[in-house]
C-alpha cells in the first residue's frame, strides 16, 4: 500500500512539473509539499522555512512558489493551523482526470478554501494563452526561428522560449515529421 501511494505522489509531482507555466522553484516547492503529505492522517503543513531548507531557495522564493502552485495543484486549506504552518492539501483527484499521459486531458480548475467550501474559479489551461486555432500572424523571421529549432526539438530538447503553439505550428508545417 505504502509504495501506491508513493506512485501516486510522484504521479502529482510528474504531472506539476509537465505544467510551463510553473517555474522550477514551484516545482520542487510542490516536491516537499507532496512528499510531507501523510496519507493516514490527511494533514500536511509544512513551514516556509522547513520547505526553504529542503529546496535551497530562499524562503521569500518559497512563498512567491508556493501562489504558483496552490490554486491549481495544491489546496491551502487553513493558514497557520499548527503554530505559523499552513495546512496544505494535495489535489490527488486531478490523476483521475487523465487517462493517458497528456496534459491536454486535463482540466484543472483553481480552488480556494472559504467557510469550508470550495468556491469554482475559471478553468486554467495548461498550454499558451492562445490557441492553434486562433493563429497570430506569424512573421518571417519568427518562421525562420521556429525552422531553425526544429531539428533541436525533434531531438527531444526542451527550450522555456518554445511555446505549445510554436510546436503545434512546427507540426503543422511538416518541420517535426523529419
């Protein structure tokens, strides 16, 4: 049972760590959340100093990381309940969503905790803020960008400036298929 749900909590982080719009400090912020969790008890509550010692950023980084993450993967659930810890809880749930590895499955919704319910806000999309079918205008030398990647991305190299909308459009144009 313990090693399930080990899977499970590696599963969340994969899942987190798939997401570009979640810098790499949020990541492992999450990391040492997810890993504090007890499955038994239910609680988790880790301390911004506790989560700074363990992933060497600062604990003013922490904090900023930790706004990334809570209203999509994570549910701060109280502040402050054990002394000056928030009590966070892990959305495990969202693993059910997906049925295969695919981000774009995925519907994650922001939540956050008033009165003991949960309150529904926008829908959050995983990739770009606009879509593939709302192509923008894509100038030569952008063209020229994207054809000159391309044989870097079809090796498997991840770039922060290539967007899911640039490899949809290199796909498109037959760039990727080589």
């Amino acid at each position: 049972m313990r090693s399930s749900f080990l899977l499970t909590k590696f599963q969340l982080l994969m899942l987190i760590a798939k997401d570009r719009g979640v810098s790499r400090c949020a990541v492992t912020t999450a990391g040492v959340i997810i890993n504090a969790y007890n499955n038994k008890t239910g609680r988790c509550f880790p301390s911004f100093s506790y989560i700074a010692s363990q992933t060497n950023y600062s604990v003013r980084q922490v904090k900023k990381s930790i706004g990334e993450i809570v209203p999509k993967y994570i549910i701060k659930t109280s502040k402050g309940h054990t002394g000056r810890a928030n009590t966070y809880n892990p959305r495990f749930e969202l693993l059910n969503q997906i049925k295969s590895n695919s981000l774009d499955e995925l519907k994650v919704g922001n939540y956050e905790v008033t009165s003991s319910e949960l309150e529904v806000y926008a829908k959050v999309s995983s990739g770009a803020l606009q879509t593939v079918n709302e192509t923008i205008k894509k100038t030569k030398s952008n063209m020229k960008r994207l054809r000159m990647l391309a044989p870097l991305v079809r090796k498997g190299i991840n770039f922060s400036t290539v967007s899911q909308v640039d490899i949809e459009i290199m796909k498109r144009e037959g760039l990727l298929k080589k």
